[in-house]
C-alpha cells in the first residue's frame, strides 16, 4: 500500500516536473529558500560578513 502512494507521488511529480512553467515556479521558490537559509545559517552568515568587511576595507 505505501508503495502504490509513493508510486503515486513520483508519478504525479514526473507529470508536473515536464511543464515549463511548473519548472520556472519550482526554481525560483528553490532561489528564495536558498538565499532565506544562506541566511539563516550562522556559518555562512559570518562568511558573508567577512567577505562584506574585507571589501569595504579594500574601497577605504
């Protein structure tokens, strides 16, 4: 039984996967979720920090 669900599931996906437009939704909601947890995550945030610093060190 959960395998005809998740059968389902792909099948169903693989269908909305090949339009175009679905594709352009799902890759521009994937760039907002990933530019929100670069974000969030405090490692990468002190990365962006850093780098942010060091360059308006090289302005000045």
């Amino acid at each position: 039984m959960a395998f005809d669900a998740l059968l389902q599931a792909f099948v169903t996906m693989n269908g909305v996967a090949t339009n175009p437009f679905v594709l352009l939704v799902l890759a521009l909601v994937g760039a907002y979720l990933g530019s929100r947890v670069v974000e969030v995550i405090p490692f990468t945030r002190r990365i962006i920090e850093r780098r942010a610093a060091q360059a308006a060190a090289e302005r000045d």
